[in-house]
C-alpha cells in the first residue's frame, strides 16, 4: 500500500482534485465541471453546496481508484478561487449564493470605502473584487440577509468547513479581503466597524496548520478514513506559487487562466504597492507576495474562441496566431472584457481592437488576442520593476504555458527569461504540497519543492523582438486613457437602451 496526499482547487469553472505520492507522481486526477449564475449586468454567483457536492465527487472518483490500486489518502489540502464571498447563517448553511471574485456590482460600496479611508486599505487597492466591498453591498441591499448573517468564509474554507465540521480562514485568502491587519495577522475590527461590519470573523489558522480530520458523516458517506488528517491550504495564488516552486524573495509567476496573473515574492509582509498591484499573504510563513492581475486572460481567448473561432480548438488558434508576424500587423487588443484590475482598477472598461483595417487576416486577430492578454500581464511586470524588484526569469503556469509559441512570446514581450513546469498541476499540486509538508513527510515546504517539481523547457527572451513589441506596447498604454470616456457613454446608452425596451 502507497500513501497518498490529495490537494482540492476550487475554481470558478470546475472542481479539481489530486492524488500525489511521495514522490510528486499524479496518481490520480479527480475532476467535476460547476454553474455560474450571471442574473444581473456584472453579477456572477456560485451555489456553495455545489462546491462541496463537486469536492466529495472528485474524492470519491479518487478514492475509487486508490481502493482499487492500493493506495492510501492520508492527508488532505485545499485551494480556490478568492475574494468570493459565502455569507452563514447560525447553522452555518449559506444564506445567498456566493458571490464571486469577478463580480462587480460593488463599485458604489468601493467609493464608500476610499472615500473614508483612501484608495489602498491594509496595503491593498480597494476594487470591486475584495470581499469587504461585496460584504458592504449585501449589507445595503439584502438588509433580511444581512441580519440572519453570523459568520463570512471565502470558497476552500467553506468546503473545508463542510467536510470537518471546522470553521476556519487561513491568512492568504483572508488578506484578500480588505479586512486582515498585515502587521499583526489579525482581523482588523476596526476597519469593520468603520462601516457596520457585525462580528462574522472566522478564526484564522495558517495555511500550512492542521485543523482537523474529516467528520465521520463525510468519512462515511464517501467511503474514507476518518483519520485522514486536514490541512488549511491557501488561495489558488498562493498554492499556484507553492506548485509551481515560487517561494522566495522576487521569485515570479505568471499563470494565465480566466484571468492571468503575475506574482512576485515579497518578504516584507506590510508593504503597499501602488498602481493596483495587491499584496497578500504567501501560503509560506513569513512570506508575502506582490500581484497583479488581468480579469480576462484566458477569458478573452475562450471569447475569441466562442465568437469569431467556433470550429477551432484552442490549440489550433494559438497556431493560427503563430502565422501572424510580431504586432500583429499594426492591430492592437485590450482585453478589458470583464473590466481591469491591474493597473486600472477599473470595472466600467471594455475591450477594443485599435487599428483594425481590411487587410487584417485571422491570424492577425488571433496574435492580437494573445499578445493583448500578453501586454496586460506586462503592465504588471513593469510597475513591480519599477518599485525594485529584479524580474530575470519567471515561471509560467496555466493555458499560457501550454504552447511554446504563447511562452517565447512571453520571454519576447516581458524581456525575461520564460521557464515552464514539466508537469503542471496548479494551485491543487500546491495544496497537496501543504498537505505532504504537514503530514512531516519533508522538513519545509522548499524540501518539497525540491522533490516535486521539475522544470520543463527554457524560453529566453530575443531583443530585437523584445524592442519590436515595446513599440507597439507603448501605443497599447494609451488605448486605457483614451477609450474610457467612450467605453462610460457607451454602457450609459446600453443600459438606458434595456430601460427603453
């Protein structure tokens, strides 16, 4: 009998789950699809129970297997999406549908906030993602709710809770939320009180602590050992670093997923960027990390695909844009579709094509596309050089590093040396990391780096491409600034229009 870790992501498409062995062998993949609910403009919801009816259907697919092929579960972890907020009651049932981190009817709620206590709380910019925005929102507009709430969890802490009867929040996801003191790892009242916030704080445990073993209901009705030992976990950028083996001062990551990602490792843990770069605790202690993100990375692509590609593939498409020439032949992408957070911060932005003539073949749009999600993601590199930090090579994770083309262009247009992971789990590799480290099958969370990651192919950056790119991306800079008095009017004449019919 082999023993076996098992890290859970609970994503915004699907729930996925990994059986990983001693030595970081995948032995199993576990995975099930999940429902959004975008009722309203700019509303985007998710049922918490079918978070959790999807967790206990990825462990038992995998628990099947194990039975089967002789391996044992010892030990369980958790990632996810953050910011989205699960609202409890008194019997700890959720009250409302989730709302998620790319929800953005808290633009009012955010004015409220800056304008009481600026644009950056708790050394991070306020924007309609944060969990303190949507709590303030149901708090204005679901008043009935709002009395019947009793504690907030964010999605991996719920599932968590669900599975062992533990109410926790570990501080990675909890420094998303526009609520926890960097400075002395609390909950800071305060900044709740500020605006009515009633006392529905969980406890906080760090994502690498023990908090429990799953309940005997759940051990039951799966099939599993009530002894299989649980552990915290972290948000999927912290567990995506953990998995990818980003871990120390100004190691960096890219992950292109629905939104893309660039983080940086930070050991001061109070520190305030600016330009909306957000800074939130590591799932390493003593370790923070800088970030910036792009809310339609992978979005924009899975547009392109829905809208103008139907009969291709994603790979296909990339190799479509790979007949294109560098720019694109003069056409130029913002891949605003869902809004921008970094550097913008910005929820009201759209997505444009600047330059578009006849000439333009379907390569050209394609290559815009990427090179558009690729340009957003370079924004952020750009402002974290600019407070410092050395960015030379970065690791790069998710649907921008399944293609070699998409990873050279990366190398290209950041100027840095593109490394990519032999096997890509993600942020479920990660929690199974946190799971094996607290299990005491290594020493440290680095220890495991070194026994479950393997590098894959290296992707260096050609300066004369790289100059070529700079000047088109000094044209994309401006394409914010001069489209978003257009991109105001545009949803004021959308939304009166719908009134009208």
């Amino acid at each position: 009998m082999e023993n076996v870790v098992v890290g859970i992501d609970i994503g915004t498409s699907s729930v996925k789950a990994i059986a990983v062995n001693r030595q970081g062998e995948v032995v199993k993949v576990g995975k099930k699809e999940l429902k959004i609910f975008h009722d309203q403009p700019g509303y985007s919801e998710q049922d918490p129970n079918d978070w959790v009816a999807a967790a206990k259907s990825c462990l038992k697919q995998i628990n099947d297997y194990c039975q089967r092929e002789k391996y044992v579960i010892k030990g369980i972890s958790f990632t996810g999406q953050m910011h989205s907020l699960v609202l409890l009651g008194k019997n700890f049932e959720p009250l409302r549908k989730a709302i998620l981190w790319n929800d953005t009817r808290s633009s009012k709620q955010c004015e409220q906030i800056r304008e009481e206590l600026g644009k950056y709380v708790l050394s991070n910019p306020v924007l309609e993602g944060f969990t303190l925005t949507k709590l303030l929102w149901v708090k204005e507009n679901e008043p009935a709710i709002w009395d019947k709430a009793h504690v907030f969890m964010l999605p991996k802490d719920f599932v968590r809770y669900r599975l062992t009867g533990k109410v926790h929040m570990e501080y990675s996801d909890a420094s998303s939320t526009l609520l926890l003191n960097p400075k002395t790892n609390d909950w800071s009242r305060k900044t709740g009180d500020i605006f009515g916030m009633k006392d529905l704080y969980p406890a906080l445990v760090a994502s690498t602590d023990r908090v429990g073993t799953l309940s005997d209901s759940i051990a039951e009705e799966l099939g599993l050992s009530n002894k299989i030992e649980v552990f915290a976990g972290g948000g999927d950028n912290a567990c995506g670093a953990v998995g990818a083996g980003v871990m120390n001062e100004d190691a960096t990551l890219c992950s292109i997923g629905t939104s893309g990602v660039v983080l940086s490792c930070e050991a001061q843990e109070d520190k305030t960027m600016y330009h909306n770069i957000h800074m939130f605790k590591h799932a390493k202690k003593q370790m923070s990390y800088a970030m910036g993100v792009t809310l339609a990375a992978g979005d924009s692509l899975s547009w392109l695909q829905r809208t103008i590609f139907p009969d291709l593939s994603f790979p296909e498409i990339v190799d479509l844009a790979s007949r294109s020439e560098p720019g694109s032949n003069g056409l130029l992408f913002a891949p605003y579709l869902s809004g921008e957070r970094t550097p913008h911060g910005d929820a009201s932005i759209r997505g444009s094509f600047i330059g578009l003539s006849g000439m333009h073949t379907q390569a050209d749009i394609a290559r815009a596309v990427l090179e558009g999600i690729t340009y957003s993601l370079y924004d952020s590199i750009s402002y974290l050089r600019q407070t410092g930090k050395s960015i030379t090579e970065i690791i790069s994770i998710g649907g921008g590093a399944q293609s070699q083309f998409w990873l050279q262009l990366q190398a290209d247009i950041f100027n840095s040396t593109i490394k990519s992971l032999r096997n890509a789990e993600g942020p479920s590799m990660g929690a199974a990391m946190i799971a094996a480290y607290g299990l005491g099958w290594f020493n440290s969370l680095d220890e495991c780096v070194q026994q479950f990651i393997e590098y894959g192919e290296t992707y260096r950056p050609d300066e004369e491409r790289h100059e070529r790119y700079q000047q088109f991306y000094d044209v994309y800079r401006d394409i914010y600034q001069r489209t978003k008095g257009m991109t105001t009017r545009l949803l004021e004449l959308a939304r009166h229009s719908k009134i009208q019919s």
